[in-house]
C-alpha cells in the first residue's frame, strides 16, 4: 500500500479539529471516543434537541456507558455540538442513509453533509464517509465538491496527491456494545487513491485495538453491505427452517442445536423477523445496485420480511379457540435488551394484533416507559408489569428475548398457550 511515511499525521491530537456530522448511534459514540483521545471535536446535528442535549453532557440515546464518556469529554471541552458547521482538519459523516417506498437508496442526508462542509474545505482537510452507503457514494462525493469547489484537487484512483484526502470507513458497531466494538473491531479503510487510505487509517489508529484494513473506497462500501446482508441470509435461512419445523411437527430449536453439532454449521437464532435500522435495509443497497442477480439476497428479504405476518396468523389461530383471549406480548423493540424500535418486527406483530382485533393485548416492555404512538390510540392495549400479564393472559407471545422474560419462572407458563418466536423456553 502506501510508501510514504505518515505515522505522525495525527500524533498531536490537541493540534486538530474533527467536525463529526450526524450525532445518532454512530456519530455520537464516534465524536466521544476521538475527544477522549484529546482531539477538538465538534458535533453537527440537524436537530437542536440534540444539540442541546450534548452540550449539557448528556445522551439522547440508550447506550451502554455512553453518557459516561460523553460527559466526561464535554465537561472537558473537547466535544461541543451546534448546528452551524464550522471548518476543521477532518470531517466524518454519519448521517442516515434509509431507503426509499420502492428499496432505492435515500442519499439525500449524506448530499445535505457534503454540501455543507464544502466551502469550509481547505488544502489537507480530510473527509470520512462513515455511513453505511452504496457503492460509489464515495467517489460520488468528489464529485460533489467539485461541482462547488473548482479551486480544489480532488482525488481520484489514478491522482494521489490531491488538495482533499476522502475516504470510506464504514462503521461496524453492535448496539449495546457500541463503545467495546468501536475499539475492538477491525476496521476496513477505503481511499479514493491509497494516500486517502493510509490518512484516513492514521486518525482510526488513535482509538482503534483491531487491525485496519486498507482497499479502495468502492471494496470497502460493498464490504461493509455484503456483511450486513451475510447476516441476513443467514437469519432468513433461520426462519424458513423455523416455519419448515411447524409444518412438520418438529421443534426447531432442538433440530439447530442438534445440526450445529457439525463442526463446519452454524445456523442462527430463528425469530419474529428482522428488524433494527441496518440489516433491514442495506441489503437493499445491493439489490438495488444489480437486480437481476443480487437472487438469493432478495429471497432473504422477503422471508425475514415475511415473517412477522406468519406470527401474527399463529397468534390468530391460536386465540380463534378461546372466548375472550387475553395476550401477553412480551417485547416491542427489535432485538433482546435494548429501547431501539425502529422496523421493530415485535412492534410490526402486535400492530397489526391491534389492528385484527384479536383480543385484549398487555404489553411488556422493560425498556420502555410508555407505549408507542402507534399502539396508543388502541383501545384493547394496555402496557403492563411482567407478573400481571403472566397472571391474566390465557396465551404468552414472545417476541423479544430480553432478560426479564429469559428468567420467567416456566410453572407460571404451563396452563397457558405459549408462542415462542425466540427459543428462550424451548
Ligand atoms: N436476529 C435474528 N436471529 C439471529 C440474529 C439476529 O433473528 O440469530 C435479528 C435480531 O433480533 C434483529 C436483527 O436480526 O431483529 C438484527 O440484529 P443483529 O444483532 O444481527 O444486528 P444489528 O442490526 O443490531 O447490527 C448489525 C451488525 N452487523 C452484523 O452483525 C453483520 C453490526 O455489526 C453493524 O454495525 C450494524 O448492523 C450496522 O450498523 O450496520
């Protein structure tokens, strides 16, 4: 890769400023781990609640240790937000990237970022596109600065030795354990041309324990895309097999646990879908990029999407053999022991419960101190402690394993139906 020397880029990082754009999961945890390492860091936000909410030290997420660090670094003052971008000697972005209704890429926040700090860009600024993005979005990028930067080189595969250095790193963090992961895991560092590469890997080597990875920036956008859609696939293979074992009359759990046994298998945890705001949706960045053969990635899709509705008809049929079916939904966001409900299969389920009108439904939540919006304006559902939905419901619908249900005593459970999307009484 690159021969030149650039270890000492970053050494003093009391001498640099990083602008970090965008201050949600990725971009927050980002800006505290680099102002923890001493850098200046400013954090741009669209929304002045969480402007206001940083600058007072505190989160607007839930996170594991979070509020910690970012205390720490802006009683510091080495992190401040605002909404105003400001220049700096590197820009990171970690804005959303969502799709559109028909699965097309919605780019427009990474756009609104890049047009806002091209004219703060001067002579060996550095930008780093952390968002998960489709292949090209990188380059375009260059292509954006130029359209309003003309007295700018910018770099490409062939021009090393540019005004701007840009660069994709795409993040790879776990919720719940985003701070452990930001600094353990390795990192893929795509360049437009390997000067931007080794630049960019310097700034992650300030924070970064796993090994870096340096390639190209298209390699790294697919990379980070093929792993979340890796996972997919291999989930959705999960919940065919589950849906297969119905029909059968086989306990699905039993058959994994027992084909795991194979020292070259792995199958993972079938469940009540797939949801959370990156593997419901970046799979579609590659479908989108090549339809006609991206085959097995858009099956996955469709199976995972499928299968909260296949809950829901288990839930139906089960309740059509009771009077007046009372039902304890247990778990509204999208996976164990987190508040996090975006495409939330758990709350898509006892949506559309709701809407069915199949009985009276008590949802637990434990991470959650009210129920959604969406769930509100039912008449027939009421949020509850655990204990009081286990005493009153007559059928028990798992969606979500978090702690609290993983230690439910199984005597409670044994006169009611129970339907178990996630193995925890298997
Ligand atoms: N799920 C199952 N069965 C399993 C594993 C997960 O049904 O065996 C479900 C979960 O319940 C959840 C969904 O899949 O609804 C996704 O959960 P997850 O824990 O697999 O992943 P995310 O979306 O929280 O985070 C993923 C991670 N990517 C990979 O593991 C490849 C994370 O490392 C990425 O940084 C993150 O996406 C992202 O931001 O892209």
């Amino acid at each position: 890769m690159a021969s030149f020397d650039l270890q000492t880029v970053f050494a003093e990082p009391s001498a640099k400023r990083i602008s970090v754009f965008g201050l949600g999961y990725v971009g927050l945890p980002v800006a505290a781990a680099l102002a923890s390492r001493g850098f200046e860091v400013i954090g741009v936000d669209i929304s002045s609640r969480i402007v206001d909410v940083i600058n007072a030290g505190k989160i607007h997420i839930v996170e594991p240790d979070l509020d910690m660090v970012v205390q720490a670094a802006v009683s510091a003052g080495k992190l401040r937000a605002t909404l105003d971008p400001e220049p700096a000697d590197v820009f990171i972005i970690a804005v959303p990237t969502p799709f559109t209704g028909d699965h097309q890429p919605d780019m427009s926040s990474v756009r609104e970022a890049t047009n806002a700090i091209a004219p703060l860009l001067s002579k060996g600024n550095l930008i780093i596109l952390e968002s998960t993005s489709p292949t090209g979005t990188t380059e375009n990028i260059c292509s954006w600065i130029a359209e309003t930067r003309p007295d700018l080189v910018l770099p490409d595969s062939e021009l090393d030795d540019a005004d701007i250095h840009v660069a994709h790193c795409p993040e790879r963090v776990l919720p719940g354990r985003v701070l452990r992961e930001l600094v353990d895991n390795d990192r893929i560092v795509g360049g437009i041309s390997p000067r931007c590469a080794a630049y960019a890997s310097e700034l992650y080597r300030t924070f970064v324990r796993g090994e870096i990875h340096l390639t190209n920036a298209r390699t790294a956008e697919l990379a980070k895309l093929a792993e979340n859609a890796y996972r997919d696939v291999n989930i959705a293979f999960a919940n065919e097999l589950s849906i297969i074992c119905d029909r059968l009359g086989i306990n699905v759990w039993e058959m994994i646990n027992l084909a795991n046994r194979h020292p070259r298998v792995q199958i993972l945890a079938p469940g009540a879908g797939v949801g959370g705001h990156c593997i419901s949706i970046d799979p579609w960045f590659i479908i989108s990029a090549a339809p006609e053969v991206a085959k097995v990635m858009r099956a996955a899709r469709e199976v995972n999407d499928s299968k909260p509705n296949y809950v829901c008809e288990k839930v139906k049929a089960a309740a059509a053999r009771l009077r007046q079916p009372v039902i304890a939904c247990l778990g509204l966001s999208y996976k164990a022991d987190i508040d996090d409900l975006r495409a939330s299969p758990a709350l898509h389920i006892v949506e559309m419960l709701a809407q069915a009108n199949v009985g009276e439904l008590l949802v637990v939540e434990p991470n959650l101190k009210q129920l959604p919006a969406s769930l509100r304006e039912f008449g027939g559902v009421r949020q509850t402690e655990l204990r009081q939905a286990l005493a009153e419901a007559d059928i028990v619908l798992l969606l979500v394993d978090h702690r609290q249900f993983r230690r439910i005593d199984r005597e409670m459970l044994k006169p009611k139906i129970t339907i178990d999307t996630r193995g925890v009484w298997r």
